[in-house]
C-alpha cells in the first residue's frame, strides 16, 4: 500500500460486464481503460468505488487474485451509490482507488489447513474471494467445506458458480440453506447458525463467517458449542469509512481502524474490542 | 540565542512577509485569528486563537480531486498546485504540539500527501506563554508553555522579542533576517520562563494528571457506569471537535460545480449522529456511545497506538466553548485517577 503515492485520487476503470445474481445483488467487472486489472490484491481486502457526484464506498473484492484479467464486486443495491450501480450500463466507467485492509492469511495461518467457510446472504462476497483463491491453489490447503445460506434459493449469489464450479472441485464440499420452504428447492431449510450446528462440523477446521450481525454472532456461537476455540475463526467487519488508510476516523474501533487493520479479524481478537461493530 | 527590540516587530514581519507568505494572530471581531500578515497588521495581545492552528496543514474544507464526466467517461484531476512557503508567527505551545499529534496520524505510512506537502511548506515560529488562562492545562500533557516547540521559538518581553531555531527551517527563517536581528544572551528568557512557572505552579487545573488512562485500559474505561452521567447533556452540536486542535476525522463529499465534480475534504465530528451510519445501520446510535468515542480515543485509543502519548494539548479551548461546560477535564476527573 505505501507505494500508492496518492492514495486518496483514485483512477478510472470501465465496466465490461454486468452480471444479475438475485433480485438486489449484481456482479460487476472492471477493468482499466487499457484493459488491465487495476491493482493486485489479498483476499479479503476491499477497494473504494465511486461515481463521482453520487458517492463513494468501500466494497470488498469478490474475484480472487488469481484471476490476472480482471476484478469483480459483487454488491447489493441498498444506498445512494449502490442504486446508482445498479443502474448503469455496461461501459460505464467508474472510479476505483485500493487495495484496503489487511485480507484473509491465506498464505500463513491458512495454509495447509482443513477450512470452514460460512457465509449468508451478500456475505459471501468476500468469501468468494478466498473460496476461489483456495480452489485455484488446492494442494495448499486440506479439505474445504462451504456453508451458504439466503432468505430464498432466488437470494443465492453466484448460485451458477456454486453449482458448477464449486460442487465439482475436489475436495469441497458445498452445504446450501435458504431461510424457508420454497417451490423447486429440495435442499436444506433453515438459518444458517442451526445447520453449521447440525451439520457438526470436525474442530480441527478454521472457520471463515460473513454475513449479517446477528447471523454471525449466532454462528460463532454455534461454532464455540460445537467445540471450536475463537482462535481458529475468522471474520470480516463492515463499517463505514470514507479514506480507507485509518485517518478519517470514521471506521475506528477501540485502538483499532477496520479499513487497515482490518477489515479481517480473528474473533479472539474481537473479544479485546469494544463491542461497536 | 536572537533578539530584537520589540519596536521592531512591524519590520520584522514585513521581512518575512516579503520572502514567504505570513500568517500571525490578530485582534478579530468574537476573538483572535490567524490571518495573513499585511502593513499594520499587529499581533494580537490575546492569549490565543479562538480557533486552533490546525486549519494551516489540515484545513476546514480541501479540494481532493475533480472529475469530467462525458457520457459514460470519467477524467480525474488532482487540482493541486505547488503549495507556497509560509511561516506561522505566534503559535502557542499547546498548538505546536497539536501538529506532532496529527503528524502521527497524517505522516504514518500511508501517508496523506495533501497534509505533507503543507508540512513541508510551512515553519512555525512558536511563542512562549506569559499568561496562561485559568482554562490552560497543557502541563498535564507534558507540554512546556514556557518553551514551546517549533521551528523557530520564540519569547516576548516588555521590550524586546527573543528567537531561537529549533530546527534547519527555523536556521534558515533566522539567516534570512540577519539584519533585523542581534546575538542576545538568555538572561531576559530564563527570568521569564521561571516567572511563568511560578504562575503556572498556581493555575486551577495544575493538579490535573492523566493517571488512570492509556494504551492499557481500553475494556475497563469503555465499560465505566460514568459515561452515563457525563454524556447526558451533551448536545452533539461538534463545537469541541470544531475548535479542537487534535480532532481530525473528517467526511469526503463530492459537490457538482455544474461544470464538473468537486470532490472536497471537510472536517466532520465523532459527536455527530450520521458520522458512522451506513445504509444497513449505524454501529452507535445514541450521544452516550458517541461521546464516549471521542474522549476515548483522546485518552485510550490514541494512546494505545502511539506509545502512550495522550491526543489532547490542554488548549482549554473546550472548556471555554462547549455550550452545556462539558469537557476532557471534567471527564478526566471523573473517570481518571487512583480508583482506577
């Protein structure tokens, strides 16, 4: 990040591809006007993206590193920006300035370990980043299981990926939980935090949650009663922010900044925080 | 050590003045203030500014960037120009301090470029107190108001004005006004600084301390019953933030000039009901959570982060404003102490 001499003037990218994933999530690909990625980036971390006159937000980045061509967000239209998003066309061009934050320790404390991702609803975004990651340098890591849960099977993001992708790489696993009953949907009914519990789930694993509050202060719950140590579970935090380099103050946490020391925390680590997140 | 009789200030400021830009404390309508310094302008016989000197390298609103949009195009400016030389005549202790805390916040890796290249523009010629106001307790933080830091420091007597450079700009400002100034013995500054202190030794809130607080009690200050009662009557109008010279969030808006965007820098307040509210929620929503963040982070957050060091100077600004008379020092004698 120190290289990046102006951090706070962002360059301009164009999107080349609007994807649908549900009702209020879209996945859009950027790419620079020269047809480049913009910047490399760890798993986990976030980019700010704005539309000049309208706003600027930080949102994590759904592609994996591993994909040299392009980035990819997925974002849920729920603010000023967002709606503006999910407007647009293709061929847009919007601004991007990053990478933020600290990102998953998918070459350290990852490596070579049995891995546990829960994610609900838009949650999975950041996740996806990591699951690709992971499944793109498989013989790093132990065996993946991916626990995805949304209000409805129309709520699932990168339900195409999932199925074709994900549930055909080797040594993954891929739970699916939508909230209620619902016509065509013959897979498994329920919050996510009760099926993590039902589905019981072998310690040695590290555990990754996204999603709402309360579904992952269930979850860790759930995890914690199952016999899981909050050392071995990680989780990424949303807050607002506006600089992304731990100044603005907005993001600030106890002594910590969730745009840079962040956004990625250990829960143990979250236990020494005051509870404002 | 300098020196130079004090009838001579008019002339040394318009020395100055004719190299670099000049900015001192004046006499003003509510208070005094900085202005940029021209024929006649005299420094102010106020203690301080109404307003902190923060405004010189973090100022109340920045133009960051600016945008062409042309259908679904977009061009970025970066609007800076060279920023000139300047030199800050005057500033107090507490202030000088002030900007080695927002040192430690803009210059930290990565650093704030727009904040730097202020930095690296400006030389601050600091002023020693003679008569500190019952609302002072810069002593508390360790400051010495009688030797303040900056560039250039500087001591005022009955007759004449005494100068010693504290840093190669200050050499440099100094070198530059040879022929004002004369090689003076500090006989006159060390009578001053001890007269002072005797001063200082009786001020109301010479007593305070920062005991119970730092890095290290982040959970047990957090949780404390008091904030209660402390925060009650707080209005959240961000009138300390305002005149803070250590608070430094700040909001970026963007604002459409008809001919293109503007994206602006503008300082904003943790005391404010929006500043951490998202579209999905706000992660504190009453005046209790937002007051105890800001004197949290003053005295347990900023600690934490900065080897014990406190993000308050003891400007006493606060006390003199804050329409309902809370401030760091009432927080600090209730929660602080030995019952830690």
């Amino acid at each position: 990040m120190s290289d990046m001499k102006e951090t706070l003037i962002p360059q301009v990218v164009t999107v080349t591809d609007i994807r649908v994933e549900t009702p209020d999530v879209k996945t859009f690909r950027i790419v620079t006007p020269e047809g480049k990625k913009p910047f490399e980036h760890i798993p986990g971390q976030c980019a700010m993206l704005s539309v000049p006159g309208v706003g600027e937000a930080m949102i994590s980045i759904t592609s994996s590193p591993t994909n040299k061509e392009f980035m990819e967000f997925s974002i849920k239209e729920c603010g000023c920006l967002t709606t503006w998003l999910h407007s647009m066309d293709v061929g847009q061009q919007i601004t991007i300035r990053g990478p933020y934050g600290n990102g998953f320790p998918v070459d350290t404390a990852f490596k070579g370990k049995d891995l546990l991702f829960i994610a609900g609803g838009i949650g999975l975004a950041p996740l996806r980043s990591v699951i690709n990651y992971v499944r793109d340098k498989r013989a790093d890591y132990g065996h993946v299981d991916i626990v995805y849960g949304s209000r409805s099977k129309d709520d699932l993001v990168d339900y195409k990926e999932i199925m074709e992708e994900w549930c055909n790489t080797e040594g993954v696993d891929v739970h699916l939980t939508i909230d209620r009953e619902q016509e065509g949907w013959d897979g498994h009914v329920g919050f996510v935090p009760n099926y993590v519990k039902e589905l019981g789930f072998d310690v040695n694993k590290t555990a990754i949650i996204c999603g709402p509050p309360i579904m992952i202060k269930f979850t860790l719950a759930g995890l914690q009663e199952i016999g899981f140590d909050k050392t071995q579970v990680y989780t990424t935090m949303e807050l607002r922010m506006k600089c992304g380099i731990g100044k603005c103050g907005r993001c600030n946490i106890g002594s910590k900044y969730v745009c840079k020391d962040g956004p990625v925390f250990r829960c143990d680590e979250l236990d020494e925080l005051p509870n404002e997140y | 050590m300098k020196k130079l009789s004090l009838s001579q200030l008019p002339a040394l400021f318009a020395a100055i003045a004719e190299k670099e830009t000049l900015y001192l404390p004046v006499d003003a309508e509510g208070g005094a203030r900085f202005e940029r310094f021209t024929e006649g302008k005299t420094l102010t016989g106020e203690l301080n500014t109404v307003r902190s000197a923060k405004d010189f390298f973090f100022p109340q609103t920045e133009n960051l960037a600016e945008f062409k949009m042309e259908g679904k195009n977009i061009e970025v400016i970066d609007p800076r120009t060279e920023t000139e030389d300047f030199v800050v005549f005057g500033v107090r202790a507490c202030d000088a301090r002030s900007f080695s805390i927002l040192d430690k916040v803009f210059l930290v890796d990565p650093v704030d470029t727009y904040y730097k290249n202020r930095r690296e523009h400006g030389t601050i010629v600091s002023l020693a107190c003679t008569r500190p106001h019952e609302t002072c307790f810069c002593q508390t933080f360790g400051i010495d108001a009688t030797d303040p830091e900056g560039d250039v420091t500087a001591w005022k007597t009955d007759d004449a004005i005494y100068f010693e450079a504290k840093t190669e700009k200050g050499d440099r400002l100094l070198a530059n006004l040879s022929d004002l100034i004369e090689e003076a013995d500090d006989t006159a500054v060390k009578e001053q600084k001890e007269a002072v202190k005797k001063v200082m030794d009786r001020l109301p809130l010479k007593s305070l301390t920062t005991e119970g607080f730092g890095g290290d009690v982040m959970m047990e200050k957090f949780n404390a019953p008091e904030w209660k009662s402390l925060s009650e009557a707080c209005l959240g109008c961000g009138t300390c933030t305002f005149v803070c010279p250590t608070c430094q969030c700040y909001d970026i808006r963007d604002f459409n000039t008809g001919h293109g965007i503007k994206r602006f820098r503008c300082w904003d307040s943790c005391m404010y009901s929006d500043f951490t509210k998202m579209a999905h929620g706000n992660p504190r929503t009453s005046q209790l959570e937002r007051f105890r963040q800001r004197f949290m982070h003053k005295l347990v957050y900023f600690p934490a982060n900065n080897e014990g060091e406190f993000g308050c100077v003891g400007c006493g600004r606060c006390l003199a404003k804050c329409p309902i008379s809370m401030n760091i020092v009432k927080v600090m004698r209730t929660l602080g102490g030995k019952k830690a």
